[in-house]
C-alpha cells in the first residue's frame, strides 16, 4: 500500500511541474500580445523558471537526504503552490518571471526528489517499470498541457493556467505529509562549499545562454560568463576531493552508466525544450489556429510519453536501457528533421502528424530510461544527488536549448508575419535535430546490460584492478570506480 501512495504522490509532483511548463508555452503568444511581451520576455518566461530549477537541482536534493525526503518535498510543493499564486496575480511581464523564479525554486526541490522516494520505496527489479509509470504519468502532464492550457487560454484567460497548480499542490502536500515514509540519505552534514560552488557555477553557465540572443554569444558578457561557470565548476570538483562528506562524489563520472545517461539528457534537453519553445508557436502563430485549436493538434506529439513511457520503462527490465536511449534519441532527431523539412508557409497539418509522432515516440522511449539507468548507476543512498545531477542537466540544457533555438530564429525569421514566423522556425528546428542527433553518441557509448551484470559479478575489477562486489557499491570520493 505504501508503495502504491509513493508511486502516485511522487508521481503527482511530477505530473505538476511538466503541466507547467508546457501550459506556459502554449500560453506564450498570449503572453506577447496581452502583457506586450518582447521575444526576450518570452524567453525569460521559460529560462527563469530553468535557470532557478537547474541551478538549485542538486541543493534540493542535498536537503532532502540531510533534513527528510517527505519533509522536503512537502516543502517544494509548497513553495511552487506559492509561485503559481505569484504568476497568476502578475500584472506584467515583470512581475511573472519574477514568479517564475519562486516556482523554479519549489521545483528544483521537488523534482529531484519524485525519482528519490520511488527509489527508495521500490526493489531494483521492480524500479523500472515503476519509473516508467513515473514516466507516463508525467507524460500525461506533458500531454494535457497543450489542451488545457489551450482550453483556459480561450476559454477563461491566461492566469487561470497558474491558479490551477495551487489546489493540485494543496492536496498533494497534505497527503505527502500523511502517507510517504520518511528517508534520509547518508551525509549527516550538508556540503555548504559545495552547494555555494555547484549553485554560482550552474546558474553562470545558464545565464550566458540566456543573455547570449541580447547580446551575442562572442559578447564579454556572455564568454565572461561561461568562463566563470567553467571556473566554478573546477572548483566545485577540487572541494568535493578534499569534502569529508562531498554532496556529489565525482567517481560517479568515472562510471559510463552514469556519465552516458548525463550526457543523452542534457541533448535530449536542449533538443526538446528548444522545440518546445517553438512548436508550441507554430500552430497559432505560424498557421493561425487558436490556443485550444493549437493544443489539441499538438496533443499527437505530447500525448506519447503518456502511452510509451510505461512500456519502455518495464522493457528496460528486462532489456536494459542501451537500446531505449539510443533508438529514442534516434527518432527525436527524425521526427525534428522531417518536421523542419516540411513545414512552410500554407502546410497542412496532416503532413506534420507523422513526423511529431515519430518526435514523441522517441522523447517517450529515453525518458525513463535516462532515468532509471542515472538512478540504478549509483548507490541506494546517493539515488536523490543521481537524480539532482541528471535534473540539473536536463535544465541546463532546457534554457541552452531556449537560446540557442531563438538566436537561430531570430537570425533568419520574425514575428512580423506568419511566413517570416515560418521562415525562422525552420532552420531552428533543423539545429534541434541535430542536437538530438549528437546524443545519439552518448546513447551509444553507453553499458549494455550484459556490461552491467559483468560489472555485478563478484569476479569484477575496477580500473586499478581491485575486485568489486557490485557496480552500485558505496561511493566515497577516493574510491575507484570501473567505468
């Protein structure tokens, strides 16, 4: 019964933050023409929200193993009840994004921890498949994002997509507090140095991006800003070789299980989220249908999660999460590069269906997998720094993925015209497929499952030729990890 109540409350708070960002981008040509938004208000709408999330991932999770999962995740579905309210009373633009931020930060606790509290409450055997109902249940908020933000846009306005998260979160946290377990991970003290280095190096590499469209990528402003990202980030990984208690061992990296899973969600990201921003604006922008219209067209893209999440998930099982990866990531970059080669001026939308399934089909098959193959990588205790590590890329990638979109439209397109609309999204979407396309790389290099069980065995060496129990033994930061 436990795991029953963890699987869905944990899955609930999933379900809520992708509701969110995806109503949020159908809502965006409303945003524009009702608050006088520009294209960068636009972009801080969604990159505020990222930048926050990804830069606060890992400290959220590092709360939760030291102060109680259920504790603080309760307090994460709070903090975002209390965004939401934020962005609904917003009178500008302004004053949205600023709310954006507040639910960035109740995000960045809450997420993390979803993938904790379900590793915790469920077997290795059984971990797959209950993160593929994890899965499709979060694709089920990707999926009814576009109809109900459509729906509300039209039919109520646009701050009723923010007033809807505040009685979903009420009720979640109440039963979170009454029905899950409480857990703690290992570290009895919280790595300050490490939050502080790990937090100002993430939110400086997000940053560049985000100001890179304003100011060009070869501005002061923006190489400044990714150098001291990089330098942060050093530093970051010298303190955790010296922390007693490091909030993220990095011999995790050395593990190719880990580090491949890392990689394929931060390009699947950037890919997707990029997309994202501009899908959505196609269909009301580019061909003129309205905001419900747009959702319920677009629904043949999202609602795929919904149904191949869950199968993929239990499938991994049984076939390990290589072949998932590497043919999701496959498809994404297909579907992408189709949909970008027929999409001009007057298309139908018969001839997008295909290649926005093919897209969701592929998004559907790595999500779980990347997930489960972060969260089997490491030990039982370290799951929520896993799963912290593999939301901060997937962020980060997200507003990569906002800005590098939105530089390449804006270099060949405008919202001037639904033509010159048409002639910007085009080559943005090519970028995005290539990016899904460079991950297929990372999904490729990653451990099959047989690679894994031979790791398990108790004839396993690492790569000083020390035998090793398990590919999931306990971590400290001295010890040597086989790849």
């Amino acid at each position: 019964m436990r795991r029953g109540w963890t699987l869905a409350l944990a899955s609930l708070g999933a379900f809520m933050s992708a509701l969110d960002v995806v109503v949020v981008s159908t809502a965006l040509p409303t945003l524009r023409t009702q608050l006088g938004a520009t294209l960068p208000d636009l972009e801080w709408t969604i990159n505020a929200y990222s930048l926050v999330f990804g830069c606060l991932m890992l400290t959220g999770a590092a709360l939760g193993d030291r102060f109680g999962r259920r504790r603080m995740y309760v307090t994460g579905l709070l903090i975002f009840v209390l965004g939401s309210a934020l962005a609904a009373l917003a009178p500008g633009a302004g004053r949205l994004i600023a709310a954006r931020v507040v639910q960035g930060a109740g995000g960045a606790v809450l997420v993390p921890l979803t993938l904790t509290l379900i590793s915790d409450a469920f077997p290795t055997e059984q971990r797959g498949t209950a993160i593929g109902i994890w899965g499709g249940v979060t694709g089920l908020g990707v999926a009814a994002g576009p109809v109900v933000g459509g729906a509300i846009v039209q039919g109520i306005s646009w701050q009723w997509i923010f007033w809807v998260n505040v009685p979903i979160g009420l009720i979640v946290a109440a039963l979170s507090a009454l029905r899950l377990r409480e857990s703690r991970g290992p570290r009895p003290h919280l790595d300050i140095a490490g939050l502080i280095l790990a937090g100002a190096g993430l939110f400086a590499l997000t940053w560049a991006p985000i100001r890179a469209p304003e100011y060009g990528w070869a501005s002061a402003q923006v190489i400044g800003s990714l150098a001291a990202g990089v330098l942060l980030l050093a530093g970051f990984g010298i303190w955790e070789r010296r922390a007693r208690y490091p909030m993220l061992p990095l011999a995790y990296f050395r593990r190719r299980a880990f580090s491949t899973a890392n990689a394929v969600v931060f390009f699947q990201f950037v890919s997707l989220i990029g997309s994202l921003f501009f899908i959505t604006q196609l269909f009301q922008i580019g061909l003129g249908y309205s905001p419900l219209a747009a959702g319920l067209r677009i629904l043949v893209w999202m609602a795929t999660p919904m149904l191949v999440a869950p199968v993929a998930g239990a499938l991994a099982d049984r076939l390990g999460n290589r072949p998932f990866m590497l043919a999701g990531l496959v498809l994404q970059a297909s579907g992408l590069g189709w949909l970008a080669a027929v999409t001009h001026p007057g298309v139908s939308y018969g001839s997008l269906v295909a290649p926005l399934i093919i897209a969701g089909i592929g998004i559907s098959m790595c999500f779980p997998t990347v997930a489960n193959a972060v969260t089997a990588s490491v030990a039982a205790g370290d799951v929520g720094v896993a799963a912290g590590t593999n939301n901060a890329l997937n962020a980060l990638g997200g507003v990569f993925g906002v800005a590098i979109m939105a530089a390449v439209f804006a270099a060949h397109g405008s919202y001037s015209s639904s033509a010159s609309f048409i002639t910007g999204f085009r080559p943005a979407e090519a970028v995005a497929a290539a990016v899904a396309g460079a991950g297929v790389i990372a999904a490729a290099l990653a451990p099959s499952k047989r690679q894994l069980a031979a790791l398990a065995s108790p004839a396993a060496t690492d790569e000083a030729g020390t035998p090793m129990r398990t590919a999931i033994a306990p971590i400290t930061s001295t010890t040597p990890i086989c790849g």
